[in-house]
DNA sequence: CAAATTACTTCGTGCCACGAACAATCACAA
DNA sequence: TTGTGATTGTTCGTGGCACGAAGTAATTTG
C-alpha cells in the first residue's frame, strides 16, 4: 500500500533535495548559492547589473554586495559600458569561469545521477514535462 | 524548432521557480523562507531540536536562532523533556498552527496551479515521477 | 562512579536580502 | 538647449540565516 505522495508536496520536496544538493556543489568549489547562482547566469555573456537582477529576481541594492564579494575573491569584474555610461557590466574572470564549469559538471552529474532512479522511458516523459513547466524561467541555468 | 531542455537544467530552473514562490508565499504570510520550512516540519508533531535540525537539514547552533525568532514571535514554544531532561521539544503555538495552514494552504494551490499547464494524464505521470525521486527525502512538507 | 556521548546554547564571523535615499547619466520634449 | 522624468548603480541601516568552536547539563555506558 504505497500512499501517493500529492503533486504539491512532490515538488516541494523535489526542490528541498535540489536546494540541498546545489548548495552542497557549491560548497564543494567553494562557492555559495548565490555566487552559483550569479555565475550560472553570467556564463553565457556579460550583463548588466540591472538585467542580472532581473534574471536572479533580486533588487539592484541586494546584488551590489553579492558583485562586490565576488569580485573581491576575482570571481567577476565590472566593467563600464561605453554606450550607456550608467551601466556597469559584469564579466566572468578566467577564475570565475573555471569555478562555475566546475560547479555545472559536477551539479549536471549528480542530477543525472539522481534521475537514473527512474526507468528511462519516464525519465524522458518527465524531462518533457519538466521542460513545458519552466519554460519562462529565466536562464538561471543551461546546458 | 524547440530545443529541448537537458534533465538537469530543467531540474535547477524548476526548483527555482518553486523557491520563489515558497518565498513569494511565505512573504504573504508574514514568514521567511526558513521560518516556513520549520513550521511545516512541526504540523504533524512536535519534535527536539536534533530531530528538527535533522529534518531542515542545518547545524543544531543554526536552529537555535531560527527557533528563538519564531518564539519571539510567537509562532513556537520551547517545552522541556520529562522522558530526558536534556531535549526541548519545539511546538507550534495556536498562531503558528494558524500561519502555517495559511501558508501550506497558499502554496499548494499556487503549485497545483503551475501544473495545469500539463494535460491531465501527463500530469498524473509527472506527479507519480516526483514522488519517487524524493522517496526519502525528509517530511518538509505533506499532504 | 568515571568516562564517553548526546542535547542545546552561546559567541563570533560572514553572507544575504531588503527598502530608502542619493548621484550620475540618459532620453525626450518644449 | 534646457528642463524633466526615468533608469542605473551605490550606500547605509536593519534583520535574518548559517556555520563552527567552545561550553554546560543530563544521560548512558563500561
């Protein structure tokens, strides 16, 4: 008599785990959440403060610090946008990028990891499915 | 020409996504991301600080300061132990009951929400999935 | 009963996030 | 051109969160 878990709670739990094993990645490459998190976001192309806050879904005055604290350990640089003398780009350092590979590796790893808990056929449904559900998250990640 | 999402991506963004709407919820209910966590971890019963340190996943010195806020506030009690002196038990109070109900309540139809973007038996599969990838993953949240 | 273990707390440190207030720059309209 | 209003970032103060080391009290174990 296995109970079935409510889809609710399935995902609460479900981000729980993620939340704990991102964190525990991170740890690992001696990175927080956070710096991760920004890291991720950066890994495609430089942007500005204003479009990071936007991807990360935080204020403008909350991600000073979180720039200035990376950019203190040579994570990251600022670097001012000749076309719009307002903005301040943030740029990925040779450091900061082969921190991040580092951390999307071994993240990617053991979430594959993790799903190989499933039989592959619904592995690939629930791939599907994952992809229609957060099709409007921002690039918070990628392949 | 939609490209499909790699597993692990989708994972990440989708416990982005319902992180900020744990945060986004919780913020209505007056309670933090943390605060939240805990409360859910006591509706079914009162537990030790170990126990509770155990489930949330944190440092028992973490929780200390967590539970001292939310007494503060007076979402929890602190009871001691008759069976060993040495425990304190945590409770929810009547108000911490209350704002974890409201809060449950609120994220569970925000979820649920989210996932009638899938049809009906895909859902279903989804749901089934879930609830084996977080097969034993600590009570953070029930039905 | 002595020693090891377990349960919690305290303390110091650092990170994170927010909102209000502010300076610089830009866009645009009169 | 010169306001005017929006946008971009930063600073500052506040509060919450999490960790590890060290300490106290109660329990268990040998």
């Amino acid at each position: 008599m296995k109970q079935t878990l409510g889809a609710a709670s399935g995902l609460v739990r479900l981000t729980f785990l993620v939340q704990n094993l991102y964190a525990e990645v991170g740890r690992g490459c001696d990175l927080t959440v956070a710096q991760a998190q920004m890291l991720c976001a950066l890994t495609e192309e430089s942007l500005g403060m204003a479009e990071l806050s936007g991807v990360l879904g935080l204020e403008r005055s909350s991600l000073t610090g979180l720039v200035d604290r990376a950019e203190h350990r040579g994570l990251v640089v600022r670097e001012g946008d000749p076309r719009d003398r307002r903005v301040v780009k943030v740029t990925l350092t040779a450091a900061g990028a082969d921190a991040v590979h580092r951390f999307h590796q071994q993240l990617t790893e053991r979430l594959e990891q993790l799903l190989e808990d499933l039989p592959a056929t619904e592995r690939e449904r629930f791939a599907r499915s994952l992809g229609r559900l957060v099709a409007d998250v921002p690039a918070v990640f990628t392949d």
